[in-house]
C-alpha cells in the first residue's frame, strides 16, 4: 500500500520521528545541515503578504541569492506549526490547526515538487500529478497529510479531500499547482495539526491561500528550477519579531545579512 502512496515527508521512519518536535541540539540548529534556505517573512500573525528571500551557504556562511520576491500566505495569516524543532514563540502567538487558513510558521524540510506536466525542471524529486490524484486533508483518514492516487487506494479512500491536485481540471485554467512542492509541516501526520501545505502560483497577488505560501509563476520556476535535493534545502516562515527571536537558535542567517 505503502509505494501506491505519496507521503508529504522524504524519507524513512527515522526521519518522520526526526521532525516530530523535539529539543535536542541537532534539532533546534536547523539550519546547520542545511545549504539552501527558502525564507518568509511577514510583519505579523494577520498580515496576508509577505517577502521571500533565497539563501545559499558558502564556507559555512549564509549569502542571500537574488533580490526578495512578493509572497501571499494563508488567509487568515499565520501560526506556528509542526517543523523540525520547537520555537521561542510568546504566549498570545497563534498555533496551527487544520482548516483554520493560516500558513505554519517554523522551519521545515523541503519536499517533492509537483505538478501538472511529465517533467519538471528541477533537482527537487518529482511528482507528476493526474486527474486521481489528492491530498489527505481529512484528519481522522488513515492517509491524512499524504498526496494519494485514488486510482490505487479507491475512492472511497480519497471521500472528503478538499485537495484535488490538478485544479486545472476541476476548473479551466486554475494553475495554481501547475509547479509547487511540499512543505513538510507535520511530517508525522498528527490529526488536526494542518496537512496538505505547498509552495506553488498564486492565483493573483490580491488572493491568499488556504495556508500556503504562493508566488508569481514566473518566480516559482525560478525557486524550483533553484532547489536541489542533494542541498538539504529548508523552509522558514515566520513573523519579522518572531524571526529575530529564534535565527540563531535555528543557525539562520540574521536580518541584517540578507543583502551582503
């Protein structure tokens, strides 16, 4: 059943428990492995825009790639989510939950890519997607947070899912997922802790999503055509204040680098 299936994660079991929150050193420094770094940031847990900034380590030094890019997330804004570590977070911050239209916040692995056509042009693997194919978003489905074929699991399996994954064909000219790739937040598929979140294209820059982070085509063929799997690239979101309180807890470039 297992290989009929496209889990949100890469990786094995240890790696699913690697990504549950825990707080060991190897953790919290998240960014320490990592040589690519796809950073958000947005003014406040409501604001619906943002700025995305690409990173690449040299000599074990972050150095900013390209000028930032216009970014929408969520709806209903932010919270924190489920990524690789725990966050300094404060006590009246949001906290992520299935349905309630808001992008997780943390640090997370980078995924699959995916999207409509045979091929893509990335080093990110690729996840060619069909008429059949979803995305759990059903907490109490034994598939919840994994990108399934309902030819190959039954339809029954798939009842429920908001997320059809070639909204192409569930509406004429929707490329919203014609390139886009997964953003591991709740690796370990908790029930209720939010599934389904991707970077892809944004409908328009006045629209939001349900909780991802969405961009100009033309900036996400960049973005994706960028990443590469043998990088360890990583995703970060957060607000600009939360971001300075946990940058370099995470082993994440600080604000002030982003330009030099």
């Amino acid at each position: 059943m297992k290989r009929l299936l496209y889990p949100l994660f890469f990786g094995t079991v240890a790696l699913i428990s690697g990504c549950a929150s825990g707080t060991s050193n190897h953790e919290v420094r998240a960014g320490e492995n990592a040589m690519q770094l796809v950073r958000v940031l947005v003014k406040d847990w409501n604001t619906t825009h943002g700025q995305l900034q690409r990173f690449e380590k040299h000599r074990g030094e972050w150095r900013a790639v390209g000028s930032p890019i216009e970014i929408v997330v969520g709806r209903t804004g932010s919270a924190w989510g489920r990524g690789l570590a725990p966050s300094l977070t404060a006590s009246e911050d949001p906290i992520k939950r299935e349905g309630d239209g808001k992008a997780p916040a943390g640090v997370f692995r980078i995924g699959d890519a995916f999207g409509y056509a045979d091929s893509l042009a990335t080093h990110l693997p690729y996840l060619p997607m069909q008429a059949s194919s979803f995305c759990m978003d059903v907490p109490a489905s034994p598939l919840y947070n994994q990108i399934v074929d309902a030819k190959k699991v039954g339809e029954s399996a798939v009842m429920g899912s908001t997320e059809p994954m070639r909204l192409d064909l569930v509406k004429p000219g929707d490329m919203r997922y014609q390139r886009g790739f997964v953003i591991e937040h709740n690796a370990d598929a908790v029930p209720g802790k939010g599934s389904c979140i991707f970077a892809h294209q944004w409908k328009n820059r006045d629209t939001p999503t349900a909780g991802c982070t969405a961009m100009a085509p033309e900036n996400m063929i960049d973005l994706i055509g960028w990443l590469d799997r043998r990088a360890k690239p990583i995703f970060a979101l957060m607000t600009e204040d939360a971001y300075a309180r946990n940058a370099a807890r995470f082993a994440l470039p600080a604000l002030e680098m982003d330009h030099e």
